[in-house]
C-alpha cells in the first residue's frame, strides 16, 4: 500500500488519538443496519422498528458511560461536530446574557477555530494559560469570568500530550457562577472514568472513531435543562435539536464501541499502562537528551509524548514509517499547518523542543513485542538524525 513501508515490514499502529480501527465487533454489529435494518426510523411501518429500537439501545450504552440519562444524548456526525455545537449554539442562546466566552490554550482545532469564529462574531474570548504540565487552573477560571460569560470550555484531556485537566474543580467553579460548562472530552473516553454529575459538566463531546467506533460517528451530552440553540436545521430527528435522517449504523457502531471500551476500565488501564510504562522508561534510559513532555501522573494512560532535541520531527516520522511504525509529531493536524504545536507553545516548550516532538499513544491492540520492536528501531534512529543535522 505505501510504497516507502517495505512488504515484509509489520505495521506497528501508536496513533490511537488520530483515531483507532473499527473493531471487527463493533462492525458485525453495525452490518445488518446497512442492509436488512435499513428503514427510516422515522417511519411509522414495522421495518423501521428494529433502526429504532437500535438507535435506543445505543443511546442508552452512551448515557451509561457518562452516568447520565438517555433523554440527554444526542447523536452527531463526529467530535468537531459537537464542539461546534456545544460552542456556538451554547454562546447564541445566552447571547442577551453576554458575549463571553473563557477557554484554554490548548484546545483541540474543534474548540480554538470555533472560539475564533465567534470572535469575527462580537463574542470575546479569554483563553487561559496552561503551566509547564499543560494543567489549566481552576483559580484562574474563576478569575477569568466577568458578567458577560456565558460559556467555558475546557477539554477533559489534551490529544497531544495526554494531560488530564481538573475537570471536576473547574466544573465546580463553573456551577457556583451558574455558567454553562463544556468538555471535549473525545480523548478521555474509554481511558478513564466519567462520570457528568460528580464532574459537573453540563455539555460533554465525544467521538466513535477514537474508540473503535466508525469514523463520522459523535454524541453530545446535553444536561436537562441546558438549551443551545439547534446547528442542523431540518427534520425533527433528536427530538427536534439534531436534524437529518439518522446514520442507524453508525449510531448502533458508535453504541457498541463505547460498551466495549468501558466495560472494564481498571484492566484497560493495567494493560496499556503497563505497556505505555515500558516505552517511557525505555526511550528515557535508551536516548539521551530526551524529554517527556506532558504531566508525568495526571495524563491519558496511553499517551507517551517526547522531545529529541537536535532533529527534525518530521524526518523522524519519515524514517519510522520506513521501519511499519505509525506515530505523530503531536496532533493530526500539526504537520504542515503550524510552524509548532499551539498545545506546546503554550506549556512554554522552546520551538527546539516542539520541532523535535514525537507522539506515541497506545491501545488495547499493542503487544508487548510491538513495544519491544519499537524500542530496538527508535534509538538508532533518532542518533542517525541527530548526527545528520549536526552537518
Ligand atoms: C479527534 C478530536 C476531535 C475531533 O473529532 P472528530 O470526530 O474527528 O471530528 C475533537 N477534539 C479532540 C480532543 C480530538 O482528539
């Protein structure tokens, strides 16, 4: 398939947060929607029972991993979607209230461009610094608010370098202020508990294809009571707030995959902890002058990020590709778009380090063998550049 990626060269995928396969589970469970399911739910005759009733159950598996009720999801076309959603519909509904809106600085795209969108719009917009780990702090949150806010979001963890902001503490501050609170938290799913009531989240983002659900496939989470205004105009599906005749199979893939992948969240964290831990300590102890990046504890238990001063991240990508390792130089996007991550500008990572980045996030499919692989080809490497960017 890619003609620098010799044939007899297995793939090792560590790109888990530019997005996952489908599991062959969550596929068999989506092919019938396709073909015999393949009725119009809104129809009112018989075929279209079983596209209904799956679209129930799957509603249900994602309230159940968010510990909230049905009548609270809402199915979306992805992640970016119901970022946009949560933003702009959140912001226009309270409009008479304010124009403000309080962010971080290291928001994914979905969040940062739709914050800046409304900026051309009359909103303002305060995005908080992040200290050298990436933590934003919920102090600062508070400071930030004035009486015209009418929105925060900050992401539940950062798709570069894994770090887990304090969610809890900054819904907390959010609730005492009776402002509405966003998470995007499509990185989080599945690698740790969620739970929106003890969080205090009024509106939560989350995407299928991040945990072996079908690309295309998001929710959000809508507290009673909470109205933004609709984004999709059209027919009266999601009870009128989402319109547009439902993606049945993706929604019963999007269901599927999110039972499957909290289903047993303490050993999906020993597992891929354990694995992700190997691969820390060994580029550590393996590559001198290497630094990890991110918080060391409060961080997505697959997400390893590194810095390798001295060499080019991209030509680094290049050179792994060749040996069947798939990783990132940090987000999907990063490559191309930005001269440095905006997430490790501002950690405060000098552009040395952030040109030098390399991110590496794990899933249940990674084996111990694959990180052993990974271990032998990755210093080597990294001393080959280093020595040619010394010319
Ligand atoms: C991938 C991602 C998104 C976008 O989700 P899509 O379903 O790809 O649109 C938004 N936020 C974060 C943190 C992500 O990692």
């Amino acid at each position: 398939m890619n003609p620098s990626h010799a044939p007899d060269i297995p793939t090792v995928y560590l790109d888990h947060s530019a997005t996952t396969p489908t599991h062959p589970d969550v596929v068999r469970a989506m092919l019938p929607y396709f073909t015999e399911h393949f009725g119009n739910p809104s129809s009112l005759y018989s075929i279209s029972d079983a596209a209904r009733a799956a679209i129930a159950t799957a509603r249900t598996q994602v309230a159940a991993a968010l510990g909230c009720s049905a009548d609270e999801i809402f199915f979306t076309a992805g992640g970016t979607e119901s970022d946009n959603w949560a933003i702009r519909g959140m912001t226009s509904a309270r409009k008479k209230e304010g124009n403000h809106i309080v962010t971080s600085s290291i928001e994914h795209h979905a969040v940062l461009h739709t914050c800046g969108y409304l900026e051309t719009q009359g909103f303002s917009v305060t995005h908080l610094p992040v200290d050298r780990y990436g933590l934003v702090d919920p102090a600062q949150v508070e400071a930030a608010i004035t009486p015209e806010t009418t929105l925060i979001s900050v992401m539940m963890a950062n798709n570069e370098v894994g770090t887990i902001q304090p969610v809890q503490e900054i819904g907390a501050v959010a609730r005492d202020h009776g402002i509405c609170f966003h998470t995007d938290a499509v990185q989080a799913v599945g690698h740790m508990a969620i739970d929106v009531d003890a969080m205090k989240i009024d509106l939560l983002s989350l995407s299928g294809h991040k945990f072996f659900g079908p690309k295309g496939t998001g929710a959000l989470y809508i507290r009673d009571g909470i109205l933004p205004d609709n984004l999709i105009h059209g027919g009266g599906q999601e009870k009128g707030r989402r319109a547009g005749t439902e993606n049945v199979p993706g929604i019963v893939g999007l269901g599927a995959a999110i039972a499957r992948v909290t289903i047993d969240i303490p050993g999906h964290r020993e597992r891929v902890g354990a694995l992700r831990d190997m691969l820390v300590q060994g580029i550590s102890g393996r590559i001198p002058d290497s630094h990890y990046n991110g918080h060391p504890d409060k961080r997505l238990v697959n997400n390893a990020h590194f810095s390798f001063p001295g060499l080019d991240g991209e030509a680094l990508l290049l050179m792994l590709n060749r040996k069947g390792i798939c990783a990132s130089i940090g987000s999907a996007c990063s490559s191309g778009c930005e001269d440095m991550s905006h997430v490790l500008r501002a950690m405060g990572v000098p552009p040395s380090y952030g040109r030098s980045s390399l991110r590496l996030t794990l899933g249940d499919d990674n084996t111990k063998e694959e990180i052993e692989y990974v271990l032998d080809v990755l210093p080597p490497l990294i001393a080959r550049l280093r020595e040619m960017a010394a010319f």
